[in-house]
C-alpha cells in the first residue's frame, strides 16, 4: 500500500476518544518520534529538561490498523458495517444527494440517507459524483518505496533527510518493520527509472548516516508513484461531506494523511452531532464544519504545495531549519508544526523568528574559520521582506 504508515501527534486524541490505543500499542505501533537531517547538521527534538512529554503519535502498517478500526466500528451500537460495497452513484432529488447507489455482491441497490460522507481518497468517487471539482497543485516529486524488516535506526525513531530538493524518510512500524521512501525530483525519473532497484539502493545508501538496508531484510517489492499531485475539495456539497484525502490530499513526504483524516472525521462528527439528533439544522453544520476544515488545513496545504515544486528551501525556510538544528527549543517548535499541532502562523509567528534570527547571528560570531562563516552567513540571514510577504500568504490561506 503507498501510504507513510505514520500518524502524527494531531491524530493521537482522536485514536483516544475513539478508545484504539490500547489495542493500536499491543499491535506494535512505534512512537513516531523523528530526528531531520538539514544541511545544517541533524535537527533532534527532545523534551525540555523540566517540562513534559513531547506529543507524539504512532507508526503502524495500514495492514495492522485498517482492521483495527474496521472491527471497532463493528462493535459500536448503532453501526451496520457493509463490506463489498462500491459506490456507483448518487441519490438526488431537488439538487440535494439523499443516498447512494451502490454494487455488492448481491447485485446493485440504493441506500438512503441524509448525510452521505465521501471518505474514498483522492480519487473521490462521491465528490466526482456530487460534481465537486477539485483545485490540483502538481507535486514535481515522484516517489518509491519498500518495507524491510530488522533495519536499525539511530536511536529507533524516524528520519527524514531534507537534500533540497529530493527527500526521503524512514519510519520504523509495528513487528520489527521499517517503511523506507525516497523522493527525488522529477528531472532524475527517467534515468531512475531505467534500473530501479539499484537506483532505489544507491540514493539511500548515499544519504547521510545511511540506514544499513544491504544487510536488511527487505520483504516487499519496491513500489511507488511519479504523478502524486495535491488536491483541495470544497468539503461540502448539499448532503454530502467530504474527509480526509476526499477533501484535502497533500504532500506524502509529509505523512499527514491518515492524520487529517483522523482529524476531519472527528470535526464532521462534531458539527453535525446536533443535527443528527435532531437539534440543528443540517446546512448550518456543514457550514460550521467548511469553516473549521478551512481554518485548521488550508494554511498547512498552501506550504506543502509550494514545497512540492521540488526546489531548495527559501529564505524562510532556511531560517527556521538552520536554526531548529541549533537551538532545542527551537527544535521543539519545529516539532509541534510538523506534528499539525500548530498552524504555519503559529510556527512562523514574529517571536519565532526573532529567536531563529538570534540562534543564527549568535552561531555566524562563533564561527571558527572564515569557511564556516561564509557557509552559515547566506542561509541564516534574516530575508527580511520575502519572509513577511511569505508568511502573509499562509496566514491569508488559514483565514475563515
């Protein structure tokens, strides 16, 4: 299956309300705990030396969750969980989606209902069926990857390497299994292309502090996608609701899918709980739950679009990067923004950059050698209008 296998931090409370981590941590889940490689060095989130517990959340095998959540949803009052059903159609009456159409395998039959939810992916039969257009950035990244068994990693947590442009992650999961991805820029498909296992084996072993694949077990083909774009859905249509990559499908170096799925799903949940029970009116939640979806989300898309170009970091970036390598605290900061547990105004907010533009100034008058000095010097200099036009534009993508 392409998929990270990763759920970050934000997902965490969501498995919880809904009970999984119990069985989620006896199936093997690994605390996604993660160290970046930048060319400034390794940046290592830690806990503060007094403070609490960074917020983390999980990586498991779709193969070991799917069922998990299959299973839970059987067992909850009030569920009918119908295997072996494809959406073939929409129910309209009066411009307004009242059920669905769906092939089992006992033939063709129609389901009504008043809120029908698209939760099939990026490639979204209901919003296709609802006439929901989507809004489509191309990701000039293609990707691979493979799952092999008894690969160490240093310090047992996931790693991803920034090599601006090409990138690449690997994400210990449950059952001693390591999901290993490469995602290099587009300009190097056809050559990769012509041998793609050695192609694969050669970009990881020449990535800095290599995971150790030769003497691994790989236990899966090397699979993977050259045409992988973004896509954002309006979320509601009349009657119909949209989450996860039905709505919102972004950058899968980032592993945020399952995430925001997780996430999406709850505030759906939220908005039309009143409604479901007879208190609200329908079209008043889907409102409330377009807004809350928009709010939380499209901030995050509008970086990881422009991130998806597949080119070196901008000014900003290399700020915060080059500084999140420096300074702890600042680590951590970066931590919570790739968790989704901040918002791009929150991560970028003037106090941030401030401390970034002191962690470097302070790291270029320590410098022990004019080579040092002139490699620091142009990445860390605050870029002064591009990072405020830059932030700008996230904040106007997060506004209601």
């Amino acid at each position: 299956m392409l998929c990270t296998h990763s759920l970050t931090a934000n997902a965490y409370p969501v498995l919880d309300e809904l009970g999984l981590i119990p069985a989620i941590e006896k199936a093997g889940a690994v605390r996604n705990e993660a160290r970046w490689y930048t060319r400034w060095g390794w940046i290592e989130p830690r806990a503060a030396p007094t403070g609490p517990a960074l917020p983390y959340g999980c990586n498991i095998r779709r193969s070991a969750l799917d069922p998990l959540i299959r299973s839970h949803a059987a067992e909850t009052s009030g569920v009918d969980l119908l295997l072996g059903h494809q959406v073939t159609g929409l129910v309209r009456e009066a411009g307004r989606t009242v059920g669905v159409r769906a092939s089992t395998p006992q033939g063709e039959r129609e389901i009504r209902a008043r809120l029908v939810v698209g939760a099939d992916g990026k490639d979204s039969a209901v919003a296709k069926f609802a006439d929901v257009p989507a809004r489509r950035c191309e990701n000039t990244r293609f990707g691979y990857l493979a799952h092999f068994r008894d690969l160490p990693l240093h310090g047992g947590i996931s790693h991803a390497w920034f090599l601006e442009p090409d990138m690449a992650y690997a994400f210990p999961n449950d059952d001693g299994v390591t999901v290993v991805a490469v995602l290099p820029d587009k300009k190097h498909l056809p050559a990769f292309r012509e041998d793609l296992e050695s192609s694969f084996f050669a970009f990881v072993r020449a990535l800095p502090e290599a995971p150790p694949i030769d003497s691994a077990e790989r236990i899966t083909k090397i699979t993977g996608t050259v045409n992988y774009p973004l896509h954002s859905r309006r979320p509601t249509a009349p009657g119909v609701a949209l989450i996860g990559d039905a709505a919102l499908t972004g950058d899968p170096l980032w592993g945020v899918g399952c995430g925001w799925a997780l996430q999406s799903a709850q505030w759906l949940a939220e908005a039309v709980a009143p409604a479901a029970a007879g208190r609200g009116d329908l079209d008043r939640s889907f409102a409330v739950y377009a807004r809350r979806h928009r709010r939380r989300l499209r901030g995050h898309q509008y970086l990881a679009a422009d991130y998806a170009k597949a080119r070196p970091f901008n000014p900003m970036e290399r700020l915060m990067f080059s500084a999140a390598a420096r300074d702890a605290s600042l680590a951590r900061h970066m931590h919570l923004f790739a968790s989704r547990l901040i918002g791009p105004l929150r991560f970028l907010n003037p106090l941030a950059l401030a401390k970034a533009s002191v962690v470097n100034i302070k790291h270029r008058g320590a410098a022990a050698s004019p080579a040092q000095l002139s490699h620091t010097q142009s990445p860390d200099r605050l870029p002064g209008r591009r990072v405020v036009a830059h932030l700008a534009r996230a904040g106007r993508a997060q506004r209601p």
